[in-house]
DNA sequence: TCAAAAGTGTTTCTTTTACACCCATGC
DNA sequence: GCATGGGTGTAAAAGAAACACTTTTGA
C-alpha cells in the first residue's frame, strides 16, 4: 500500500449482510493483537470513483465481483475515532512509519450497505487483521472506534428501505421456499407474518416463478421452489414492494 | 477564508427548500461574472463535525439558526466536476493564488437536505457569488457541476422519505388551513387527494390543534386554522406517517 | 392411517374511496 | 337568497387479518 496514491480525509466501512441459520449476520474482522473487530473497509485513491472504491475494497476481502452496494451514511463527528484506542492498536503492531502516520491522520467514514450469500463469499483478512467472523446482528463482539454505530444505523437504513431494497435476490439462494422467504421478512422486520395471507401477498406481486419441489425427507408435503421474475423484480424494486 | 483551516477533499452543498407560491422552491446562488447557478456550499473545517460545518455554512448564507438539515448522499464521482467550466469559473474571478489552487483540487461533496420558510430567511451571497435567488424546482436555471444531480437526488429523497421528513412542520407557517397541508401533500407527491378523505386522515392522526379561523374575505365559510401537537408530531416522525 | 407442514379458500373486519349533504360567508 | 368553498357523513369497494379446509409426504 503506497500512501501517497490515497486521499486523506474520507475512508470507507462495509457492513457486509447475510442471511443464515434464520439470522442476519455481519461480517467482521479482528484487529491484530486484540480483542476487537472492525468492519472491512478501507481508503480511496486519487482520482476515484467512491463507488468503485468501496467495490475494489470489497472485491480484495471477499472474491465477489458482483453484489449489491449502496452508501446509506457519512460518519462525520470530528472525535469518531478514539484516539487512545487508535494509539494503542497502532503500538502493537509494527506498520511502517509512513503506514502509521497515515492512519493517525483524521478521517470520516461513508458506511456502506452491502447484501451478499453467505456461501458465496470466501472471506480473508488484510494487512490490519488476522481474523474474520460472521456475527448475529443481535450479538457482536467488541468493536473499535464507532463501527458499532455505523452498524447500528445500518440496521435503521434496512428497515426504512426494506421496500426498496433487493432483498431476497441479493440475502436468499437462486431458488428457495417461501417459508425461508417470509423468515426473511419476519427476522427483517422482526414481526410475525400469517403464513396464508403471506403467500397471499407475495402471489399477487406476481414476482415468482415456481421451478419445481424440494425433497426434504420430512413426512410432508414438499414445498415449491421459486425463483425471481428479473424484470419484474426491477421493477418492484423502483416502485417498492410495499411491505411496511 | 484561510485555506489551512480547512479540510481538503470533501466539501458540502445544500438543497434548501421552501414552499412557496404553491410550489416548492430551490435556493441558488449566481456564480460571479456567469451565468451559472450552484448550491450554497462550503468546506469543512479541521477538526469539524460535519453536521455542524453544513449548519455553519448555512448560518452564514441564510442567518438560520435553527432548521431541519439531514445529510442525504455523498457524490462521489471522481469527474464529478467538469474541469474546463471550473477553469473558466475561476478565470474570471481575481482570487488569491491559494484560494483558486484550493478550489482547483478534487472535492466529493456531501449533500444535505434542508427545510426552510421562505419568509424567515435572509438570504446573502458569499463570496465566489454575487446574486441569489429562489427558483421553483420544476424550473431551474443552468448550474455548475452536477448541481443539477444533487437536485434530482434531493427530490428522490423527499419523495422517498416523505413519511419521515417534518415536511409541514419545516415548511408551512405556524399555523394553517387544512387547504394549504393538503397542497403541500399533493406538491410533494404530484398526486391530487379527495379533501373530505385527507380530512379524515389528518384527524385520524391526532396531530393537529385547532387555533381559530383564518377570514378569507371571501363569501364563504372561513377555514379553520391549525398548528402541530409537537409531542405527537415527533412521534409520527419515528413511526412514519404512512403517507403513499 | 396418521402427523406434520405446505398450499388454498372463506369469512370477517378494517380501511379506502367516491360522493352527497350541510354550514358559514359576502354579495 | 345564492354562489362559493369549507367541513362532515355515508355507502360501496377494496384490502387485510383470522382461521378453516385440503393436499402431499414419510413413517
């Protein structure tokens, strides 16, 4: 990394969102010598795109080339980052000067929304962490800095944005049930759909195609497997789905 | 303006919005000897919040202390200013040699929404502009940069965040006719409502208190006038009012 | 044949919409 | 009194919610 081909001031945070074992989870990564994680992110160079750079950043963590990404907020308080927990994490690890006073600069942060699979990403670490966990939303561990807040306010932009974000397309497998479909939505928006009027609802978007059954190996009936109907997909996307 | 007092990379621009004439209106400044229009803006200062820099740059330009202001997108395109207008912008201005190198750097600009009343604002130039003006936003004149972008992107908030933005409270008097919330409502969402139902609607809500009639002069029933129930009206904006 | 879970249908209640009616005001 | 626009009431239509019924599957 070759400070002198980044911009000071503005960095990126990603918080990375799946769906898995009926939770939405976060993907982060653990400070070298410490106790505490961090969202994956980075800087942006000079004469780049900030979206492309949140995309380059995510394509060196994680291997996927396409995925769903959108800022939701800038983190922009003067003292957003702790300076004596900056200090410390910068004692412990031996970075090359010019490294270290790069990272001692001031910067705020443009938090980013990004939808991925689980199973589609095979996530690494960068030259700041060894390690790299998915989390529950509901239970995160420590983390530096305000990451715990730019999380937080992602959870607020998913809610408000439920309706206009792709989230079974980006969160759920090509083809999937529509009972993982509603525990979709219920985890989402933390609410308890009617099974009956659930499917009720969905049919009339007109925004599934059926593809065939799923074996379970249960003593019961198979459930369809559905896959999205692109177009119209996009096209709830544009105008909201309308689930609130 | 001292130039090391400020942070180089990240500037702000502001959409200020009134409403007014039955239409909602725009605020921009005349760039000095042209004919382009742009945004209030400014620069952060070091060591600055964010949210308080866009207050401060707007203090300045308008003498409002108090507003809603919400940050709504950072625009992020490296190329995002057109370098031949920006020379040509700046040639015809005699500024100090640091100034003009200052402005000359790449800048992302972070967009902020404000709500004004048209009346309570005093309006002034700065010092790269020497004219100012309300426009309706449905007409605008030529503007610098992508100014016109942010605008557009502005208006896609509102729209979108209608249910969560003190839109009546932010820009209609203290108090008012149920005529004049209806059209504001219809304004923002260019869609016609049935008076009697956006009666019961409002009332529905519980949010607002009548405070006596408004005389018309006209040869008909004098409207009722009414003011928010501030309590109830902060509420509503957690919840959503549930407007589209 | 039974239990379990998926899929579909029906009834009820609530909300939305359209529109009619009444009321105050100035000429 | 009458035209005008504000305020209120009512009936029809549409939509949401609750829940019952039917189907499929493996044991």
């Amino acid at each position: 990394m070759n400070i002198a081909d980044y911009l000071p001031t503005l960095s990126i945070d990603s918080v990375l969102i799946c769906f898995h074992n009926e939770e939405l989870e976060v993907l982060l990564l653990r400070w070298k010598n410490s106790d505490f994680w961090s969202l994956p992110g980075g800087f942006i160079k000079k004469n780049e795109d900030v979206d492309q750079a949140a995309r380059r950043i995510l394509l060196e963590r994680t291997g996927l080339k396409h995925l769903f990404l959108e800022q939701f907020q800038l983190f922009g308080k003067a003292n957003r980052r702790d300076e004596k927990q900056l200090d410390e994490l910068l004692k412990t690890i031996n970075f090359p000067e010019d490294v270290t006073s790069w990272l001692e600069k001031p910067f705020y942060t443009l938090g980013f929304l990004a939808l991925v699979r689980r199973e589609e990403i095979n996530a690494c670490t960068d030259q700041f962490t060894d390690q790299c966990q998915w989390f529950p939303i509901q239970s995160l561990p420590s983390m530096i800095f305000d990451h715990p807040d730019i999380i937080a306010e992602a959870k607020k932009q998913l809610r408000r944005q439920v309706n206009y974000l792709p989230l079974g397309k980006s969160l759920l497998p090509d083809t999937f049930t529509m009972k993982s479909l509603q525990l979709l939505y219920e985890v989402l928006l933390n609410k308890k759909f009617d099974r009956a009027n659930f499917h009720k609802k969905i049919h009339k978007l007109q925004v599934l195609i059926k593809t065939g059954t799923l074996s379970t190996g249960q003593s019961n009936k198979s459930p369809y497997l559905y896959r999205f109907d692109d177009k119209r997909y996009e096209q709830l996307m544009e105008e909201g789905i309308g689930y609130v």
